[in-house]
C-alpha cells in the first residue's frame, strides 16, 4: 500500500513539474514573438506614391504637400506650378 502511494506522489509530482516546465515554454516563446513581431512593426514602412511621377517611396523619404506625396521637392514645385504629368 505505501509503494503505490509513493509511485502516486512522484507520478504527481512529475506531472507537476512537467506543467510548471510548459508554462515556462510557452511564456518565452510569446515573449520572443512579441519582440519580433514588434521589431518587424518598426522595420515595415508605409509605401507613398509620387503625385507627379508615380514612384513609389518610403513615407520617411517622401516630401509631402498638404495631402500630396512626391518623390523630391523639384517633383513638388513642378506638380504645383504645371499640374500633373501629361503622359
């Protein structure tokens, strides 16, 4: 009778041991995946079309004018004096 209730509290224990184990697991990896996710997020960058020359650009390169997105400020000074390109 005591051997069985010895296996029992080990058997017990192991699986104690083997939840506490997964949690941990499972902890890390949702951490390493928020960071990931998170430097990806900062790596990505919104894509802007040139109104004038239809490029597209980075957002941080982009030179913008009201709502308007241009590739470079001469692209901007000819849109506003002349319009768009004929083509």
């Amino acid at each position: 009778m005591g051997f069985i209730i010895f296996r029992l509290i080990i058997f017990v224990a192991l699986v104690w041991v083997g939840i506490r184990l997964l949690k941990a697991y499972n902890r890390k990896k949702l951490e390493y995946q928020q960071k990931h996710v998170k430097d990806k997020k900062e790596q990505s960058e919104q894509m802007v079309q040139c109104r004038f020359c239809s490029l597209h650009l980075p957002q941080k390169d982009a030179v913008k004018h009201e709502q308007l997105w241009f590739c470079c400020h001469e692209h901007k000074q000819h849109f506003l004096d002349d319009g768009p390109e004929q083509r």
